[in-house]
C-alpha cells in the first residue's frame, strides 16, 4: 500500500465522525460492550492503545462489532505493526513517525495515521506522500494557533489532533478547515467503563458524533 493510498483510506476513516475515540483497555471483556455502546452512539472509528496486554485481544473483540472499524493507537514498531494487524486492526495511529514504521505499515497494507507535531515533521510525512497525518501531542505543541498556522503554507495536509482535547476544546480544533477530525478518550470515562454503564457511553458518544466540524473531504 502506498502512501498516498493510506492517506486516502485514511482520509475515509476520518470522515466516518468528528471523533475518534481513544481507549486505554485494561479488560478483554469490556471490549465488545464498549465498542457496541460508540458504534449505537455514532463513532465508529475506534483506537485502540497498545498500551496494556489486553489491547491485541481487544481489538480482536472489536473487530468483530457490527459497524466498527478498530484500528491500534501508539504503533511504535514493525512489531507492533503486524500484531496489530494480525488482532484484526484496519487503520494503525502513531504518536510520531520513522522509516521503519512507515515502511511496516506500507509493507503490511495497513493504513496509518503517522503522528506530527512540527512544520518540518509535517513537510517530511507529506514528501513521503501522507496528506493525512495526526498532530499530537496537540495541546502540548501549541493547540488550535499553532495548527492553525502550519496550515496556512502547508493546506494540503489534514489532521486528527490529539493529545488534551476534549469536550471543552473540540468544536475550536473541527472549526478548523485542516481539521478532519479529533481524537479523544472523553467519550469512554474509565469509571463508567468499570461499571459497565454503556448506555452512559453511548450518551458521550452521541453528543460527540454531533458535533459540527468545517473540513469535510
């Protein structure tokens, strides 16, 4: 798969809904309720974080959800890359981008969202031909002004900011004409995941799919 082609394929994840969510899972067995409870909710893009030992497992569960499209966040290496892969994911997140990475994802077909947060990580990404890219850590690196201004010389790269946004923040980051959508772990509360009030989560997720965003193509 190349670039351009994962940017495209990533380009139509992102415009499924404004967010996306991000989920930190510690239980296997919350992995299906959660993702029924966002996918009824209107997200159904899902990341999941390779950050705990359930998230290959839970993304295998998701996988199998009506409706989803679960992808693995925090892709650090070609190893993770094919294990997330291999668990059923069909779009990969990344907090940064190396050769490595970016050659695992092309050489696996799995589309990618490689993660920037500078004008020069961005350009560097956009000659390798990724037009879609995630800004993050979004706040930390300046918020809605500095991805406001990267992209005024550089407009044809689209972004999924995250990293700090929530439902404070989000509608100033989708006003944006280079925002696609955001990325944000508000719509799944680890306490109402621990309790099990999916229809609680299914409320957070509708108030999130609602939300008005500029950039639509």
């Amino acid at each position: 798969m190349t670039p351009a082609d994962q940017s495209r394929r990533a380009l139509e994840i992102c415009a499924l809904a404004p967010v996306v969510p991000v989920l930190v899972l510690d239980r296997i067995a919350d992995a299906a309720p959660l993702a029924r409870a966002l996918v009824a909710g209107g997200l159904p893009a899902l990341e999941v974080t390779l950050r705990t030992p359930a998230a290959l497992d839970a993304i295998r569960a998701m996988a199998e959800v009506p409706g989803g499209v679960v992808g693995a966040g925090t892709l650090l290496t070609p190893a993770d890359v094919k294990a997330a892969k291999a668990a059923g994911a069909r779009f990969g997140v990344s907090p940064g981008a190396t050769d490595r990475l970016l050659a695992a994802c092309e050489d696996e077909g799995l589309p990618l969202l490689p993660g920037a947060a500078t004008a020069t990580e961005v350009m560097a990404l956009l000659e390798r031909g990724y037009s879609v890219q995630k800004f993050f850590p979004a706040e930390a690196s300046g918020g809605v002004p500095a991805l406001a201004a990267i992209g005024g010389p550089i407009p044809q790269v689209r972004f999924c900011p995250t990293g700090g946004i929530g439902p404070k923040n989000a509608g100033d980051y989708l006003d944006l004409a280079n925002v696609l959508c955001v990325g944000g772990s508000w719509v799944a509360p680890k306490d109402r995941v621990a309790a099990g009030d999916w229809a609680a989560i299914e409320a957070l997720a509708r108030a999130a799919a609602a939300l008005p965003r500029r950039a639509r193509e």
